[in-house]
C-alpha cells in the first residue's frame, strides 16, 4: 500500500510583507467598525486602512493592539498621513515617550483635542492634495 503525502489544497506562498499585510487584515476589520461608530458617513477604503496600519508597523514602529486600532481610526477620521501634520507631529514629540509601552502611542495621541481635527484634515488636504 502507497502512502501519500498531505499536500496543501492551495500552495500559497508570501513575501514577509504581504504575510504581515495579512496579519493587519482583523485589525483594519475593527478599525472600520470603530470609526463608523465615531461617524457612520465616513467613506472608508479597506486597503487605505491596510496600508495604514502597515505603515504604523514598519515605519514608526507601532505593534500593540490599540495603538494599531487609535492609529487606523486617526488615518480614517483625519486623513491617511495624519501623522506628518505639524500639530500632530508636535504632540508626539512631546507626549510619546517610550514608544515600546502598550498605549503609548494611543496616550500621546489623547492629547490632540477633537476641536483640533479640523485643523489636522485641512493642513493635511493643503499638504497630500485630498
């Protein structure tokens, strides 16, 4: 009797990106569900939201849960290079601190007032062009 061997159904293979591109999907799920909480007419686009969040990994470093979460919301609500605005930009260099502790980054960003958002999306429209 021949044995055969167990062979995946799909035989996928992923670069270090796209696995980690993957692992932000349920992530990016809750974002979409917590900022329609915050405004239910928000045009929101999945892939923004992807990139987003792998941007808050790979570039600045983000890897807790809810800073991932309070950042994506941030990219939706304000604008998806929120974090270049001078304004927020100066919060962060004044209040997150030690960027390794869970909700530094969610802390920090308490900071930025809801009045404030207005200024954060224009400056951000005049600067990225929408």
């Amino acid at each position: 009797m021949k044995i055969q061997e167990k062979r995946p159904l799909f035989p996928l293979t992923f670069t270090n990106a796209e696995s980690a591109k993957l692992d932000l999907i349920e992530l990016s799920n809750t974002v979409i569900k917590q900022s329609l909480i915050y405004d239910e007419k928000l045009l929101i686009r999945h892939d923004e939201i992807l990139d987003s969040l792998h941007q808050a990994t790979t570039q600045y470093g983000i890897l807790h849960v809810t800073d991932l979460i309070a950042y994506g919301m941030y990219s939706v609500i304000l604008h998806r290079n929120f974090i270049k605005s001078r304004l927020i930009s100066d919060i962060l260099d004044h209040y997150w601190v030690d960027r390794s502790e869970a909700n530094s980054f969610t802390k920090a960003m308490d900071y930025l007032e809801e009045n404030q958002y207005s200024q954060v999306i224009r400056e951000c429209k005049e600067s990225y062009h929408g």
